[in-house]
C-alpha cells in the first residue's frame, strides 16, 4: 500500500495523530454508559480481527516467528492494551479529555529520561531541564493553576490516573525493546488479541455490556477502527518513509487536536491548562535534544542512536499515548 512520496507521509502522520486524539473524545463520551473494563474489553475484541488482517496484508510477517514472542507479548498487552486502557477511560471518568491529553503530552519526556536510565546514559542538562518543565506544566494543569493544592492533596482524581497512565505506557515502550524485528502491525494484532482474552472473564462473569445508548455505541465503534486500527495503520506506512525521530515531532498533534476537537464542541479553556500545556510541550522540545540525525547501524551499534530522544536507540522509539513502537524490518520475506 504505497503512499505519495512527498505528501503521503505527512498526511499519513497527521491523519494518525488525528485518529489518536479522537481516542480521547470520544472516550470520554463512552464511558458516560459504560464502564472502563467495558470499553477496554470491547474495543480489543472488534480490533484484534481488522488488525491481524491488514497486518497480513501489509506486512505478510511469519506469523510463527510473531508467536514465538508471546512470554513478552502477553506482559506488553497487559500494560499497553489493558492497564494503559483502563487508566485511560478511568481517568476520562473524572476529567476532561483536553487535561488528559496534556498530562499525557509529558511521556515523550518520561519515555527519553526512562530509555536513558536502561542503557545507562546519562541524559543531559537540556533533557533534565526540560522534564522539569514539563512537570511543572503537569502540575498547573492538575491543580489547575493552584500548586498550593499540593500541600493539600487537592488534585483531580482522574489527573492522577492520567499520571499512573504515562507511566505504565512509558513502562510498556522500554518493554518493547525486546521485540526488535517483529513486525509492529502484526505485534499490536497479537496484543490486541491477548488484551481480548485476558478480558473475557469479565464478560463472561457479566462485567462487559454492550453500551445501551447511541452515542456510547457510536463511540465505541470509532474507537475500535479509527485510534486501533487506522491509526496504528497509517503511522506504520508513514515510518517507512520518515525518521522515527521526525515522526515523533508529529505527536504533539494528539494534544492540539484533541485540544480543537474539544473548543469546537464548545468545551472552554481554562488559564490553567493554557500555560499548563505550552510549558508541557515546551518541555518536550526541550528534552529532543538538537544532535545530528541517528547514525548509520554498526557492528558495534546495531540500533544506530536516535538524535533527539536521550539515551534511545531507532527501536526503542514509541510514541507516546496509545500509539505502537516503530517498526523495524520484520516481514517475512517472499
């Protein structure tokens, strides 16, 4: 499935960040109907099929090799399928879509200074500087402009499930490591599929209902084709042809959309979450450090080093906020 060299790509990355942000929305729509182990059950369940199939389509991987995986396979599904998931909706459950996608704008941030500590590298003062900023960018948002809540505890719930979210995603993005070489459409249909059987205790013992109003039901659906299929879709096509590292500049996009899609429903900004933000993204910026772009693989460095992500390597770059790990050249050969 070839893109148009000059604007394929970008269109590709956009429409990716786009679908993204909608997971956001639209969740927040969906879980006023239903619950999270609900929502996170489902969605799996409709995507894995969809997801297995493009993944044949457009990376024909050996499928027993992908199968090979599963010891690791079935700890990634459990932290970005399902814990990421029900952090996620949870959190959607007690704020807004537009404070969650800005706490989740600092995984970037956390995903660099945690890849750092892996390979024991040391990140650099800039890389260090920025992570605070984004933190306090964080922290305006989550007290919504009050840091004396701190000293009172008085934070939103669901800006702290946020918080517990990154973390688990930025855990799930080192995990990946080990999957270097597997092809990453096919990789996410096997969590997918994993997530959907961890899941089906709940729906067998009656925790899982199908929403019973339109708009939940509607959600639910987008969310199951567009963040889960479409957009692991389009992002992986787009990194054949763009640098990781260039790619990763796009994922600011999930905010910011998330952010106009929110005003044009008539959510209103508050200060907070302005100043908030552009301290979080700034802080992003800040930590992509201005380096040339990754050397060539060697011998001795067979990854080769990604400019721009502290103490990363070209595989172990994973966007951020429900978005699958770059993809390296695993497809099975004809």
């Amino acid at each position: 499935m070839p893109l148009p060299a000059r604007t394929g790509p970008v269109l590709a990355l956009v429409g990716a960040t786009l679908f993204w942000a909608g997971n956001y929305v639209l969740g927040a729509v969906a879980v006023q109907d239903m619950t999270p182990v609900s929502l996170t059950a489902l969605r799996w369940a409709l995507a894995a099929v969809p997801l297995a199939v493009i993944a044949q389509v457009v990376e024909r991987p050996d499928w027993r090799a992908v199968l090979r995986t599963w010891p690791r396979q079935v700890v990634l599904a459990l932290l970005g399928m399902v814990g990421y998931a029900l952090f996620v909706y949870t959190a959607l459950q007690h704020t807004s879509s537009v404070n969650a996608s800005l706490v989740n704008a600092l995984n970037p941030a956390l995903i660099a200074l945690l890849g750092a500590a892996v390979v024991r590298r040391a990140p650099s003062g800039r890389a260090v500087a920025g992570m605070l900023v984004g933190l306090v960018g964080v922290l305006v948002v989550l007290t919504g402009g009050r840091l004396g809540a701190l000293t009172s505890l008085e934070l939103n719930v669901g800006d702290l499930l946020m918080v517990g979210a990154i973390v688990v995603w930025s855990v799930y993005t080192i995990g990946g490591r080990g999957l270097a070489g597997v092809p990453p459409i096919a990789s996410t249909a096997v969590q997918a599929a994993i997530a959907a059987v961890v899941m089906a205790p709940f729906a067998a013992t009656g925790h899982v209902h199908w929403p019973s109003g339109r708009d939940a039901t509607v959600a639910l659906v987008v969310i199951a084709v567009l963040p889960s299929v479409g957009s692991y879709l389009l992002w992986n096509l787009a990194l054949r042809r763009v640098p990781p590292a260039e790619a990763g500049s796009y994922l600011n996009l999930i905010t910011v959309f998330t952010v106009l899609i929110s005003a044009a429903t008539g959510y209103a900004l508050g200060a907070a979450q302005v100043v908030g933000g552009v301290l979080v993204l700034g802080g992003v910026l800040l930590v992509r450090d201005r380096a040339p772009r990754a050397a060539s693989p060697t011998a001795s460095d067979p990854a080769g080093r990604v400019a721009g992500h502290a103490g990363e390597t070209v595989r172990d770059v994973r966007p951020a906020g429900d978005v699958p790990r770059v993809p390296a050249d695993g497809r099975r050969g004809d």
